[in-house]
C-alpha cells in the first residue's frame, strides 16, 4: 500500500491544455453546477485542488485537462489514468490486477462544514468514463472510530459524462457524527483484457441539510424509491462492498422488493464473526417506533452461486437476539424471529450477511419486513 502511494506521488502531474443503482445519474452535465449554499470540495481546476485528493491502491498518472468536452464546472478537470500492466509497477500485474483503486476525500482537508455527517444529504461529483465499457463505482463514507455506511454504487455509463448523486443517509445520525472521509472504490471488470482505465473528475461537492423519513410504524414495505430511506448498509471495520436500492423485479409474487449487491471488497478484514457476518443493512428506527408483536420476519432470495448465512438481530439496551439461516443458492427461504418484542425498548433492528466467499459479486433480495402479530 505504502509502495503504491510512494509510486503515485511520484506520478507525473500536467498542467496541460491537457444504469443507475442506489442513486440519482445522469449521463449529461446539465446539472452540474453548484447551488449556491453547498459545500464544494474541489473542483479539479488545478494542481492544487488534485492535492486536497487521496489516490489509492493503484499505479498511474493524474494531470489536468481543460477540453470542454470533460468539463462541467471551472476551468480544468482532472485525468486519471489507472494503468494495468507489468511494467508499470515493481510488484506484477497479478498485484495490480487484485486491487480496486479508491479517491478518498478527508474532511480534515475541507474543513469543519462537511464534517458533520448529520448536515449532509448528498456527496455529489462527476466523472467522465472514457472508456469503451461500463465501470462500477462504489461510494462510502467513514465515520470516526472506523466504521463504514451509508455505501451505494453506480454503473458509469461508457464513453459518457456521468453526474453522481451519492445519499450520505444522513436521517441515520445524530449531531456531530464526526465524518473521517468520504471514499470511491471503482470495479473494473474489464481490467484483465485492458491495458487501462481513464476517468475525468470534476465538480464534488456536497449538498448540505437532514433528509427526514416518515414514520413507517412497524412495517418496512419495498413498493417505492423512498422506502430504501428506511434502510442503510454498513460494516464495522474494513471497506464495504454492499449497497442496496429498490427494485421492480418481480421476484416474491409481487413488483417491487429490496435489492442487495455485495462484492469481494473486504480481502484483509472479513467481519466474519458469530455477531456482524459481514455486511449489514441497518433499518431506520421510524420502522420500529411504537407498540409491540411478536416478532417479525422477511423472506430472503440468494440469486448468487453460494449458500450465504444470513441473520436477523433485535438489540434492546446491550441485549442482541438473533435469528440465522442458511440461505440456499437460488432459492427462497424465511427469516424470521419469534418473541415478543416491545418495540419502544428496541435500539436497532438489522440483517446480517456473511461475506467471506464473495468471489466477484453476488444478489440477495429481501420481501417487505413485517411485523408478527
């Protein structure tokens, strides 16, 4: 790691005339100005704005370009280009080719606004994808402590100008939830038969205020959009590759349910213990604000490969109970707990996946989380 960041800063910087999932994305920049009363962090035009940037785990050159055809704001953007092959690193292609290369935006850097994860709606950024095939790009921001959430990602549409709107999920966190930084973890699939990947930034900023979420009672139903502001995906340590967003599938006998992507983004630290498995998805607690069941359930399809542990926790003061099934490859299967449950007295509510044998990316779908009565 140390090694490939050495090997960055000593990159040639120029100064040149050089689907949508989870999230809102357009393939124009018509948008792309910043309203007045948001936070920009950097518009790219220069060297120095490239600096207030952290480029990670990957071999390869930024400089700045000032073509039109890249730009929605100011007058320069940044060129990235992520080299693939041997030569350009000491360690080997394999090494090369077993990283996913992050941009990190810290805090410290911009200043006590954007710090507060409580008063930022959207993290905001556009990103020309120069290249002849789709790229990943997965978002996630740390808070302080360590722990990842509020993750999502887009599809970059080829040869396109893609603005991202990433929800920071802000309705999750109380005042003065310190953010550490913000992260883009990009997946290349096409990384094997290519030399390289090229992708212009411009224009991150962040969209300040509280997203607010109408009580839900005790029933989380995925039959909209606006129901995934009920839920949010984190893990405790490590880079998450988990994001969820509704869907229209038809996949429980009815449109519409919760759509989950996992992928292979935790090699060193796996949370794969009795208590986190993994990743999580988090349910917010307008789901669970009054009254009392006997428990609840939900119905889980795993459209991966592999079998996958799956958990459903209630945490009531330091009292965690918890349900876990084995979650079949390509088939349904119910997951529920069963005990009363004062649900004024519960903290959190959330589902646990394993993640340890994620080989590239898989799919779980969740039907609507009910309440048993």
């Amino acid at each position: 790691m140390r090694k490939l960041l050495a090997a960055l800063l000593c990159c040639l910087f120029v100064l040149s005339a050089c689907q949508s999932n989870g999230g809102n994305q357009t393939e124009s920049g018509d948008n792309g100005q910043v309203a007045q009363g948001n936070d920009i962090l950097t518009g790219f035009n220069d060297y120095y704005d490239v600096q207030k940037v952290e480029w990670s785990d990957f071999i390869g050159k930024t400089e700045i370009e000032t073509d039109k055809k890249y730009l929605t704001e100011g007058v320069g953007c940044a060129k990235t280009t992520f080299l693939y092959t041997a030569e350009n690193s000491q360690e080997g292609a394999d090494i090369i080719l077993a990283k996913n290369p992050s941009v990190i935006f810290r805090t410290a850097v911009f200043g006590a606004n954007v710090s507060d994860l409580h008063d930022i709606k959207t993290f905001n950024i556009d990103i020309f994808n120069a290249n002849d095939r789709t790229i990943d790009v997965l978002f996630y921001v740390e808070i302080l402590g360590g722990q990842s959430v509020a993750s999502s990602y887009y599809t970059l549409y080829p040869n396109a100008l893609n603005t991202l709107s990433f929800d920071t999920k802000s309705q999750f966190f109380g005042d003065n939830t310190t953010t550490r930084q913000f992260v883009l973890t990009f997946y290349d699939q096409g990384k094997y038969e290519n030399d390289n990947m090229v992708l212009y930034f411009d224009n991150c900023f962040v969209v300040k205020g509280n997203k607010e979420v109408a009580t839900a009672g005790t029933l989380l139903s995925f039959t909209s959009e606006d129901s995934v502001d009920s839920v949010m995906t984190s893990t405790l340590s490590g880079k998450p590759a988990i994001s969820c967003f509704y869907t229209k599938e038809n996949v429980f006998d009815r449109e519409g349910c919760l759509k989950a992507i996992m992928r292979d983004g935790i090699k060193d630290v796996y949370d794969v213990t009795a208590e986190t498995i993994g990743y999580r998805i988090n349910l917010h607690k307008s789901t669970f604000k009054n009254g009392t069941g006997k428990g609840f359930s939900t119905s889980v399809y795993n459209d991966s490969f592999s079998d996958k542990y799956v958990t459903l926790n209630v945490v009531t003061g330091n009292v965690t109970k918890t349900e876990r099934i084995l979650a079949k490859s390509k088939a349904k299967t119910q997951l529920k707990i069963e005990s009363e449950v004062e649900f004024t007295g519960v903290s959190a509510i959330y589902i646990g996946i394993e993640n340890w044998n994620i080989i590239s990316k898989d799919v779980l779908y969740f039907s609507d989380i009910v309440k048993l009565v």
